[in-house]
C-alpha cells in the first residue's frame, strides 16, 4: 500500500477517531470555541477548564467529521490538560507547523513524539485543514475570539 | 468550449448515453455486491453519477484513499447541505462516469474501495 496512506491512517489516529478521548460538553467550562469548516462541513466545539494558576484543568470537545479531524481534537485534549496557557500555546504553534511541514521548532522529546503522529496529514495538503481546526479552536478559545464564548 | 462543442458532436448521442448507462448499471451491480457500502439515489432514468456512504469512514477519508488509488471522486455535502439535512446524510462519496470512462475504471474504484476497508477495518 501507498506508504503515505499508512502514514496517514496508522493505528494511533485510528483509534482516537474510533474511540475520541474527552468527548462531550464540559459542566465547569470556563473558556469555550467554536469551530466550523463549511467547505467539508466539519464541526467542533472545545470546552476547556482553566484554573486560578493559569493551568488547563480539563478540556473537552464534541464534533463531526472525518477520522484526521477527530483523532486530532482527540490528541489534542490528551496532550494540553495538565499544562499551563503558555506550554500550550507553544505545543500549538509547534503542532500547526508540524501538520503544514514546517519545522515544529523547539518542543520538549515526549511532546514530539506524540505530535509525530499527525506529521503524515503535511503529504496530504487538502487534509491539513481537518487537522487543524481543534487546535484553531483551541486558540481561539484561550483567545478569547470573536468565535468564542466566555462563559 | 467550441472545442468541447466540437468533440462532443463527432459521437452519437445515443451511443454516449448507453455506454453511460452500462457503466451505471455496472458500477451499481459492483458496490452493492461489495455490500459494505450504501447507495444514495437509484431513481429510474437518472444520469450516470453513484453517490455512496459508508459505515465508519467518512466521505473525505474514502476520496483521500481513492485518491492515491487513482481515482478521482467528490465527496462530503456537494453543496446540497440542506437536502443532506433532510434525508440525515453527514456526506456521501460520488462516482461519475462520462464517455471517456470504462469498465475497468469501475473496477479500480471497487479495488479502491476495498483498500479503504482494509486500512478502516
């Protein structure tokens, strides 16, 4: 098979489309996003906890659409709760590089590692949108964006 | 546009409609013996398109994969959102056949869809 096409689709993302972690709404939500791509009609909505210490308590999200889109948003939360606004900010900006075949610049090994799964979607051009939507969102709630909601 | 005038009217009509038609008729007869795979649309006499969707693999990955496998389909809501919504379709693949297409065309499709299930399970 098309070594690409295995890149793409290999276990790990499989199985956060099959079984996404941190999947629903959030009760004690203080940030929230939304994200929508009308040209394939994906859809996501992040949910995030930040507590006084600046740190991301919890995050969670609920969403529609292909398997890159989902097991990314999935990654996503498994990756960000537990850190502070600034270590995700920097594991963003070196995701979105990583999945637009960037350099992904100066990220600790293990965060490397677990980004490295996602690398594939950069052959795929027409797919890095999918990819990159949650963790869009995700910016943009922390940003507090025009698409988001404070709740 | 000319040209495409022009190209089309060195065929007969009837000729390009029939071999549309076999190749409808085939391609049908393949995804429903391949039965993993649920046609949209089989109203009598409609033009030689075939929209399909799948159980766990969403419209958009099945076009990447058959992508790679050479074969070039549309696929998610083409546009029609609110006919989608409707019939409670999140997004279909569309295979469409012209003059130009043949049977084994169709079978790299069905080849294609195959690898799909392969990588999906």
């Amino acid at each position: 098979m098309d070594d690409s096409l295995r890149e793409l689709y290999q276990e790990v993302i499989l199985d956060h489309s099959r079984h996404p972690r941190h999947f629903g709404a959030l009760e004690k939500a203080t940030h929230e996003g939304e994200g929508h791509n009308p040209l394939c009609g994906d859809r996501v909505k992040i949910f995030l906890a930040v507590g006084t210490d600046n740190r991301i308590a919890d995050i969670s999200f609920e969403g529609k659409g292909c398997a890159i889109s989902q097991a990314s948003a999935s990654l996503m939360t498994d990756m960000l709760i537990g850190r502070t606004i600034e270590e995700a900010e920097k594991l963003m900006g070196g995701f979105l590089n990583l999945v637009k075949g960037e350099d992904a610049g100066n990220l600790a090994p293990d965060d490397r590692e677990h980004l490295d799964v996602m690398a594939g979607v950069s052959a795929f051009p027409m797919r890095v949108k999918c990819a990159t939507l949650a963790w869009h969102t995700m910016k943009s709630a922390l940003e507090g964006g025009e698409a988001v909601k404070l709740v | 546009m000319a040209a495409a005038i022009d190209y089309m009217n060195g065929f007969d009509r009837t000729a390009i409609a029939a071999h549309e038609q076999d190749l409808l008729d085939y391609a049908t007869r393949e995804v429903k013996a391949f039965n993993q795979f649920r046609i949209i649309g089989e109203a009598p006499g409609k033009g030689a398109i075939l929209s399909f969707e799948a159980d766990g693999i969403h419209a958009h990955d099945l076009a990447t994969i058959l992508d790679r496998e050479g074969v070039a389909v549309r696929a998610g809501h083409h546009c029609a959102q609110v006919l989608m919504e409707r019939f409670g379709v999140a997004s279909t693949t569309r295979a469409s056949f012209a003059l130009y297409n043949t049977r084994a065309d169709v079978d790299a499709l069905i080849a294609g869809l195959s690898k799909a299930r392969e990588i999906f399970g």
